[in-house]
C-alpha cells in the first residue's frame, strides 16, 4: 500500500546559514520501505540537503530513529505529516550530518579506563540512544544516557571496576543530571537501569542552608495563579509521569464542553524535572520552567496537571523557577482532580 507523506525537513548548513530554516516536501511511499527513504527522496528533490551515509541516527516528530523503521510504523505512530530533524540540531553542520565527536570523547573521559572491548562494542551500539538523551538540551556537559546504560551494563556483568565507575558516573555532568525519558522511536525501557544506579550511590543534597532560606523566601513571596474555570480560557494538558491519568482526547473534549479552547504543547508528556530536585536542583528548576513556559508561549494561560508530583513541583517552587530562567511565568494552575469536578458539575448542572 502507498502512502503520501507531508514532510517538514531540516535545513541548515554551517558554512553559508546564519540560522536553521525548513523545507516542506510530499513523498509517497509503500507501507514496507524504510524509513531513510524519506531522507533519500529529499536529497533526490534538493541536492543541498544531507544526512549521514554511516551511523544513520535523525528525528521524526522528535522521536530518534534509526533509518530502519518501516513506513507503516512511522504512520503508526507519527501520522503522515511528519517533521525531520537531525538527531541533535545544536550539533548540526549540514542538515542531518552533526559532529559527533563527544560520542567518542565521553567514553574516553569516563568510561575507556575500566571497559573491555565488548563494553566498548555495547556502548557503540547505543549510538543513537547517546542523541537521544533528554537531559543534554538541559546541560550540554551531560555525559550522556548511553554511558550510563554501559555503565549498568558493565556493573551487571560482574565487572571488578564496580566502585571506579561509580565514582566516574558521581556528578552533576554524568547520573545526576539524568532524569531518563523515552526518546527513542522504539521503546528501549533503560530507566530501571539508570535509577538502579542511582541507587548504588549514596546521593549528596545540593541545596545548602542558603538555597534552602531563598526557596521559603520565593515561596512566601511568590505564589502560583490558581485557576477557578475553564470557559473562555486557552487550556492545556500536562500529563508527565502519571500513570492512570486519562486520555488527552477525554480532556480535549471536556476543555471544550467547560467553554474552554484547547492549547497543545510540545513537552505535555515529558518529565517535569522533580526528581532531580534534591541533587541538581538548578537542572531540576530549568527543566520544570521549561515546561511551563513551553505551554504559555504555545499559547495557554491554564495548565490542567494529571502528574500531582509535577504539580506539587510547580506550586512550591514557582519563585525559584522564575528566577532560574529569569522570567515571569504567568500562567493559572489547576489540578486534574480540581478539573474533573468541575466537569462533574457542569454534567449534573
């Protein structure tokens, strides 16, 4: 079966381009071919566009994928209007083609020591899932998802190192910066694997008693807006890491039975930054701004929360997020408990 595909490609090259711009193309496809296809009917449309001969790793609709995918998956999950994005685009020097020289550089710096060359093999393997890594938008430093994975893996396989990888991994560049999210096309499930090791590490608090007196002083001093209705609002939908919330179709359609307009956003499933607020708290409150602000500027002035810790988050320390990313973030919250009843009482009304 054929498909057309409506794509949104990655244009951008170092040499001539002061700014990255996108290019729209339609591309018809079978269900059974692969996904770098798309790439080469791009190049074939527009001989200035490139991506990688080798180590193929890119972005469709800012999930990472391989070139392997079959067309049919990608509709599967992606729909037929689809964006193309190199695999990092800070590391972009010609469209899709990046420098990946920290790939090599991280395992070198941190992990080469102590690794056999089957260690070393693992990690290669895990190429894509190193540009996957949702923490280094965060912190360019950080080291990376795929040398913590490696590092498990070395660990589980009984290595004598246990202790000098650890020790390797003890920082804010490395384990404590990594709040794991699922970014690859095909699910990979390592958090377990990386939590496992933050629990092998005895976790220093980075909030000192100063930190500790500026948070109840921005707490006291600012205080979050609390929404009260939906109806003539622009409302959005935070979902984060709740488990039995429901569905963002259910909510769309109460949002628009309240009198409400719904506002989608980029980062409505992502992490909200929680867990790392007791040993990288600065990371943890630019990713929680980041969110918030990802939602105002798509346009919303209301936030519905199904995630309670994220909400809880957001609430206490709206102060601190504010100055970390220094501006003002005007926008109401309210709870998906909060919410769910004011459906219940305009159905019974």
């Amino acid at each position: 079966m054929k498909h057309t595909l409506q794509v949104r490609a990655f244009f951008f090259n170092a040499k001539t381009d002061y700014l990255p711009y996108y290019k729209p193309f339609t591309i018809t496809l079978d269900s059974d071919a692969k996904s770098v296809e798309i790439l080469k009917q791009i190049a074939e449309a527009n001989e200035n566009f490139a991506y990688p001969q080798e180590k193929l790793a890119f972005r469709i609709n800012d999930k990472v994928v391989t070139g392997e995918e079959s067309i049919a998956q990608i509709i599967e999950k992606c729909g037929t209007e689809l964006q193309v994005d190199p695999v990092t685009s800070y590391r972009a020097n010609h469209c899709l083609v990046i420098n990946d020289n920290d790939f090599a550089e991280q395992f070198d710096k941190i992990l080469a020591p102590y690794a056999s060359q089957e260690d070393k093999a693992f990690y290669e393997s895990l190429y894509a899932l190193h540009y996957a890594s949702e923490s280094s938008l965060f912190n360019r430093d950080y080291c990376g998802d795929a040398i913590l994975v490696t590092a498990h893996h070395m660990i589980s396989n009984g290595s004598e190192h246990k202790e000098e990888i650890l020790h390797a991994i003890d920082n804010e560049d490395a384990i404590w910066s990594c709040e794991y999210e699922e970014n690859m096309f095909a699910p990979t499930a390592y958090g377990d694997a990386i939590e496992s090791l933050k629990e092998m590490i005895h976790a220093r608090p980075t909030s000192g008693i100063c930190e500790k007196i500026m948070q109840k002083c921005m707490q006291k001093r600012v205080q979050p807006l609390e929404a009260t209705e939906v109806e003539g609002h622009q409302v959005a939908y935070y979902l984060g890491e709740a488990k039995e919330a429901p569905s963002r179709q259910e909510v769309f359609a109460h949002i628009e039975a309240l009198g409400g307009k719904v506002v989608r956003f980029a980062r409505e499933t992502k992490r909200s930054g929680a867990s790392l607020l007791d040993v990288n708290n600065k990371l943890a409150y630019k990713k929680a701004a980041t969110t918030l602000l990802d939602a105002l500027d798509s346009g919303a002035d209301t936030l519905i929360c199904a995630d309670t810790k994220a909400m809880a988050f957001f609430q206490t320390h709206l102060g601190m997020l504010q100055k970390e990313i220094g501006r003002e973030i005007p926008l109401a919250l309210l709870s998906l408990t909060a919410f769910q009843n004011m459906t219940k009482e305009e159905s019974a009304a």
